[in-house]
C-alpha cells in the first residue's frame, strides 16, 4: 500500500520490483496480495496493455486511523491512556511530543 499511496497506478511487475528487495517477496506473493486487497475493496484494477493497474481505493490516512483503532482495542481494552502510558515508559518522550500531546489533551477538553 505505501508504495502505491506514493505512486498509483502500478502493475503488479512495477510494485514486486519496488518491495522485493525489502520484503524477498516473489512476484507470486506480490499478486496473491494484490489480488485480496482488490477482494477487500482496498484496490481497484484498471486494464492496461501492460497489466492490470493497482489503484488505491482507501487513503492512507483513513488507514492508519482503522489500524490505530483496532490495535488500541485489540491490546488496550479501547482505552488510549494505557497506550500512551506504554509509550511514555517504553520510549523516551522528546519535550515536543509532551508539549504536543498537552496541546491536543487541552484541544479535545475544550470541545
């Protein structure tokens, strides 16, 4: 998907060229995946004379937030304060992430 967030439309050749040599996938595995994310409604294909071209159909913003909320619900109970706790012990917090997190926390209580 990032590959495609940042550059669609690519035929399932262009994206295994890109990700192989992160991932050792085969352009098998490419196409297997390619071929559930279009049957999760993720992608939309269009014809081309090279191959099927691969577009995102989901931003990946919207994506993220999807990820971010089952991940807060599968491991945290649906609460955010425990992740942002495991977070502040488990990493060091730089003085800009706290000042952004208070920024948001006085955001959201206004609201």
């Amino acid at each position: 998907m990032e590959v495609l967030w940042g550059t669609a439309p690519l035929t399932a050749a262009h994206i295994a060229e890109q990700i192989s040599p992160k991932t050792g996938w085969h352009r098998k595995t490419v196409n297997t995946l390619l071929a559930r994310l279009v049957k999760k409604e993720a992608l939309a294909t269009t014809p081309s004379p090279g191959g099927k071209l691969y577009s995102p159909l989901i931003k990946r913003d919207d994506y993220a937030g999807a990820m971010a909320g089952s991940m807060v619900n599968r491991l945290f109970g649906g609460r955010v304060a425990p992740l942002v706790a495991h977070f502040a012990e488990s990493q060091s917090l730089s003085e800009r992430d706290i000042d952004e997190l208070k920024d948001l926390l006085r955001e959201l209580s206004d609201e």
